[in-house]
C-alpha cells in the first residue's frame, strides 16, 4: 500500500510541477506581470526590474524538480526543494485569498486561471503529497544509477528549459492562451454570444423601519413584488449586497477601450475597420525598444506611400510624453490610448504589431521577428 501511495504522490507532484513550469515559461513575460503584482502589494516593488529573471528562473526551478522527482536523481535534495517551494506557495495564496490582494496566482498562468481560494486548496493537497515524499524520501530509487549520466541529464533539463523560455520572451508564446490570438474577432471577443447568458446575481437590500427601528434582509425581486418600496416607514440603508448566484459566460474582452488625446473613444472604429490595418502596440514607451520602434516606423512610412494602409501606435504612455516621443522620432501613425492591461494581453512586446482585416487579428509579430514589406504585401496585400 505504501509504494501505491509512494508511486502516485511522485508521479502526481512530478508531472503537475512539469505542467505548471511549462504553462508558465511558453508566457514568461505574463508570468512576470503577475509578479510584479505580488512585489507592489509586498512592497518589494525594487524587484519588478528583475521579475523577467526570476519568473524564468521559478520555471525552470519548477520543471527540473519535477522531472528528477520522476527519476529519482537526489531524492532528498529534490523533496526539501519541493517542501520549501509550495510551503511558500501556500503561504503565499493563503495571503492572496484571504486578504483578497491578488485575484489570480498565474499559477497554471492564463490557460487555467484559478481564484485565490483554487490556488490555496491546489497548494494543500499538494503540501500533503510532498510532506508525505519527504517523509519516505530515501525509498525513492533513481531510474539511472550512474552519477555522471544524471548530471547530464540535469544539465540538459535545465538548459532545454532555460532555451525554451528565453525563445517564448524573445519572440512569443509558443501556444497563445491569450485573448487576442491570431483568427480572433477582436468585436465578436466583446460582447457576449447570442443565446448566452450573462452572471445572475441576486441583489440584497438592508431595510430599518423608521418607526419601529426593525431591521431585515430581502430580495430586490422580494422588495419589488411585495411593493416595499410603497411603504414610506421602510427605508434602504448601507449599500447593496451582490451575491452570485449563477456564473454566466464571461465576455474575452471587457476591458478595452481605445481614446484619442482628448478621450474620445475611437474603439469601435480601429477594431472594426474592415481593410487590412496594423495596430503597433507600444504600452510603455519609455521601455519599449527604440530601434524596433523606428524598424516598425519604416515599414510604416512604405506601405503608406503605396497602401495608403492605416496604422495607429497604442499606448498607456501619458499623452504629453507621447506626444513629444512621436514628434522627436517622426513617428508616421496615429497615438491613440489604453490601459496598459489590454495592451499587454494584446501581445507580449513592447513593441508589437497586430495585422487586423474587419476586426479580425490575422496575424502579430514580435518586434525581434518583424516581417519585411516584400513579406506583408506578397502575403497579405497582393496574395
């Protein structure tokens, strides 16, 4: 019964850690952005420089612990490593949710987002596998004896890891879990799809008689039939409480929205433009990479000239500095604004294009794999 239990807490620890650093290093650059949440609220916001670098290390930690749990390599190095990650794991997800401070732990990053209270409870069970690995962690044998071959294979686990990741953040994700990956209707992604329903909340009123000094609780569906309302003695006090009652589907995209320099929201008209248009994504221009930027501007400024195509620059830069930005590099695109959420969900580059036809997003491109004009017109323009 013991190597049963032995056998699924290792294979189970193992394969889950592999999936976690996986998931979270085809997006290491996401994975950073959900640290840098936690550094603010830790106050360690002098680490968010280093969040890329440690968010690729963490990976790579996660992947190369679980594959030599599954080997067997340093069975009592591998279980205190695995003790001291998801004992500060717990700790961590035990403070986001009950303080409510981050509301997802990017633990299987954005392809199974989880609440804080998922993570806390995904993190206990998995706090009792590693307690009982440690427990028996001498009884665990390696699938190789030789020494040097298990270093070999730990040098290439971690290598092939660390490649992996730096590929993802110098390019893009290998599997876009996002929601604006290529073939998505950006217009489609913001409403809600006919036929579905939206979140049924119920609505709870607190109600003092004036008179009396009564309290009670009810229903906005109570208050109306029953005509409270009618009754000048019973008045609502405090604010309203939401309560869920039945999760509806979520509309992909809710956070958008695209303004000029003076606020007006041109949303709708750049992401419905029914010609081939590209939208350059360059949330913070401060950090964003110059001389891609001016790369892009070039590109740009040809098919202008003989495309007469529409390009606009995205950004969540204060309007004054982007302004003064475009004017000092002879930007050749229309600025418009949004918040840096969406633009970093857009594309994880700073900058990046997206190629849109009718709202459509049929293709985007890191700024270290920019396509040449002969590649955007031969494909796209004149098929």
């Amino acid at each position: 019964m013991q190597q049963v239990a032995l056998k699924f807490s290792r294979w189970f620890v193992g394969i889950l850690f592999i999936f976690s650093g996986l998931i979270k290093i085809n997006d290491p650059l996401g994975f950073s952005y959900k640290l840098q949440e936690y550094f603010d609220v830790f106050h360690l916001s002098f680490l968010n420089n280093w969040a890329t670098a440690i968010a690729v290390f963490l990976c790579v930690l996660e992947i190369v612990l679980g594959a030599l749990l599954l080997l067997g390599f340093w069975s009592d190095k591998v279980a205190k490593g695995l003790l001291a990650l998801i004992l500060f794991f717990t700790a961590l997800t035990f403070v986001s949710a009950a303080f409510k401070v981050v509301t997802s732990c990017g633990c299987f990053g954005d392809a199974i987002p989880l609440t804080p209270w998922q993570s806390f409870g995904k993190d206990l069970v998995l706090l009792v596998l590693i307690i009982y690995l440690f427990i028996h962690r001498h009884s665990l044998k390696p699938v190789i004896l030789n020494l040097v071959w298990q270093k070999r294979l730990l040098l290439f686990l971690a290598a092939i890891s660390l490649l992996f990741g730096l590929f993802t953040y110098n390019y893009l994700p290998i599997i876009d879990f996002l929601p604006y990956k290529v073939g998505v209707s950006i217009p489609n992604s913001m409403k809600i799809p006919a036929g579905a329903l939206p979140d049924e909340y119920l609505i709870l009123y607190q109600l003092k008689n004036k008179a009396t000094g009564e309290t009670k609780t009810m229903s906005d569906k109570d208050y109306l039939k029953l005509e409270v309302w009618k009754d000048s003695n019973w008045e609502v006090v405090g604010t309203p409480e939401r309560k869920l009652l039945k999760k509806g589907v979520e509309i992909k995209i809710k956070d958008l929205m695209i303004t000029d320099a003076s606020g007006t929201d041109y949303t709708k008209e750049i992401i419905e433009n029914p010609y081939y248009n590209l939208v350059v994504v360059a949330y913070n221009l401060k950090e964003t990479n110059e001389k891609a930027l001016a790369q892009i501007n070039t590109l740009v400024l040809k098919l202008n000239q003989q495309y007469n195509m529409r390009t606009v620059l995205l950004t969540a830069t204060a309007e004054k500095e982007a302004s003064l930005f475009s004017k000092t590099r002879k930007l050749g695109m229309e600025i418009f604004y949004a918040d840096a959420v969406p633009l970093k969900s857009m594309i994880r580059a700073n900058p990046g294009i997206l190629l849109l036809k009718d709202g459509i997003i049929v293709n985007k491109w890191h700024h270290h794999s920019l396509p040449s004009f002969e590649v955007l017109t031969k494909k796209y323009l004149n098929p």
